[in-house]
C-alpha cells in the first residue's frame, strides 16, 4: 500500500549476539548521533521495534532479537506480528561479537541458529576493536570468521564511535529498495498509537466492506493515560476524501462508527490490557490538505 521513491532503501535490521557485545551501545549510538529518530526504550519487552533511523535515502528500523526475546505480551506479539507478517521478515541481520575474546560456545550456537534460521545477508561485526591490537584483531577476525559464511566483515567501536559510518554505508548498500515505513520523527509512544491508528483503520476496512478507500487516514489526536481509572483516553480523526465516505463511515443514525469504535475498543484494549475510551471523528480530507506536515504526522508519507 505504501508507495515509495525511486532509490528509497528500507529494512529490518536486527542485531544479534551474546550479552555484552555491545549491541544497545551500537543502536544507541546510531540513533543518537544522527538524531533524526529514536525510540530509546531499548530494553523494554513491549517494543518489539527498537529503534528507527531515518537518513535521507534510507531508513533503518532496529529489532529486536527474534527466537532470543520472545514478546512477553500482547502488544509484543502484535508489533511481531506486523514486524514479521505484513512487513515481512528481517532484511539484515547483524551478528555483533566482542572482538577482545576468541569465539565461545555461545557465538558458535548464535551462528548456528542464524545459519538455519536467516538466508539474509548476515553482516559480521566485530565490536570493541578501541581495545584490541592490531595483531590480535587480525586473529580474531580470522576466528569469527570461521563461524559461519558471512556477507561482510567489519571492525567498530560502538562505543567510540570507530568505523560507524561505514558500517551505516554497508547497511544501506545490503537493504532493499523501499517506503518509508515509519514518519521521520517517530518515537516509542508514537509507534503505540500508529498501531492503535492501523487498529482503527483495520475496522473501517472491514466493516464497510471497502466502501471507504485504503488511502483512509487516521490520526490519533489523544493518547491518555489516567492511571487514577487504570484507563487510557484515545482521541482519533478518521480522514476521508469525500462528503459520501463520511456519510458512509458515520452510517445511519451513527450506527456504522459506532460498529467500527466497539470493535476496535475491543481490540485495543486487549491489545493494551487496560480500559479505553475511545472518541472517534470523521473529517473530509479538504480539511487538513494544506496544513503543513499532515501527511508526514500521519505517517502516510511515502
Ligand atoms: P549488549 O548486552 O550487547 O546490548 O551490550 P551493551 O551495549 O549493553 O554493552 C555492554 C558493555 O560493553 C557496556 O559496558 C558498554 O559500555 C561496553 N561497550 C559497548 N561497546 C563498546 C566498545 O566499542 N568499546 C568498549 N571498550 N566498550 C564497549
Ligand atoms: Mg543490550
Ligand atoms: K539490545
């Protein structure tokens, strides 16, 4: 459905290794010294999707590690379930080791499962290297490279910053052509409430039997979290191009967004494992055209 550039390169790129290699460092320091956008929660279970950067030509959305963090809820399951089903798969896997140690036990069984489990370019990365030799580096690279077949080497420091944009440049070169998944400046929160927005969108597909288009936006206004009624407030804008969807949505007497809210209440609120009100609006697009940056708020943007 997402229409991209020519020349636009998107992907999921999932870092894997054992514990201490130095894989949040290295997507914390991406993010963080490109600035264009992050979701820093790196470690909570909830957010299959790490962290997204977007450059000019391409974005690179970070996931977490699939078969060693299984999602402990709902909302990790669904994020799995976009992640892995309507975007596809993973389209780079990098396997990160700590350059100060010889292969163990551990990174032998990682390149094990990503032999069998990934037929995606697998870049090897060894980290750490502000703490090697020369010497020792040469050998190491010469160990790790014998534990599986890689599509590229490369040496880095994610911590002092060594080697990083050549690691974005190979990154770039290895990901397929692509939309743009996410808008430039989404954060964490925000990834929330674009579910709950494909949530909602996913009804009115349904329900009037795609009457309404696909190009229907929708945009989460509120997202409110009372924690005194353990209940989240959700506020949307449903956008449609003519006068004859929004009669189409609202339906008689109100009935068919009433449909459409219950049903993706329900949804959400499993999703969330909490009460919500939700509060949904109609709105012909002639409204919003011209303001500036609607689209890229929707995350529609191609
Ligand atoms: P993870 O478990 O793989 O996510 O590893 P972390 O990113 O949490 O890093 C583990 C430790 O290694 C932390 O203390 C980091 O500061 C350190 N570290 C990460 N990258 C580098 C690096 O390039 N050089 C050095 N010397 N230390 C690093
Ligand atoms: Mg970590
Ligand atoms: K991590």
């Amino acid at each position: 459905n997402l229409t991209f550039d020519k020349g636009f390169k998107s992907g999921f790129i999932t870092v894997v290794g054992q514990p201490n290699v130095g894989k949040s460092t290295l997507v914390n320091k991406l993010i963080g010294e490109k600035i264009n956008i992050i979701s820093r929660k790196a470690q909570t279970t909830r957010n299959r999707i790490q962290c997204i950067l977007t450059l000019d030509k391409a974005q690179m959305i970070f996931i977490d590690t699939p078969g060693i963090h299984r999602p402990k809820d709902k909302m990790g399951k669904y994020l799995n379930e976009i992640a892995y089903e309507s975007l596809r798969e993973i389209d780079l896997v990098l396997f990160m080791v700590d350059a100060n140690y010889k292969p163990n036990d551990q990174d032998k069984k990682i390149a094990t499962q990503l032999a069998h489990a990934s037929s995606k370019p697998t870049l090897l990365v060894l980290n750490k290297v502000d703490t090697v030799s020369k010497n020792d580096l040469a050998t190491r690279i010469n160990d790790y490279q014998k534990l599986g077949e890689f599509t590229d080497i490369i040496t880095i420091s994610a911590e002092k910053g060594i080697n990083l944009d050549d690691l974005t440049e190979i990154i770039v070169d290895y990901l397929p052509e692509g939309p743009k998944y996410y808008p430039d400046d989404m954060i964490t929160d925000q990834i929330e409430q674009f579910i709950v927005s494909e949530l909602i969108r996913e009804k009115i597909l349904k329900f009037t039997h795609q009457e309404v288009p696909h190009s229907v936006a929708v945009e989460v206004t509120r997202f409110k979290e009372r924690s005194d009624k353990d209940l989240i407030e959700i506020g949307a804008n449903i956008y449609v191009e003519r006068k004859s969807q929004k009669g189409i949505l609202i339906g008689k007497g109100g009935s068919m967004l009433k449909k459409i809210g219950k049903s993706a209440r329900a949804d959400i609120e499993n999703l969330l494992s909490t009460q919500v009100f939700l509060d949904l609006w109609v709105k012909i697009k002639d409204d919003w055209r011209d303001k500036e940056d609607a689209l890229k708020m929707l995350g529609y943007k191609g």
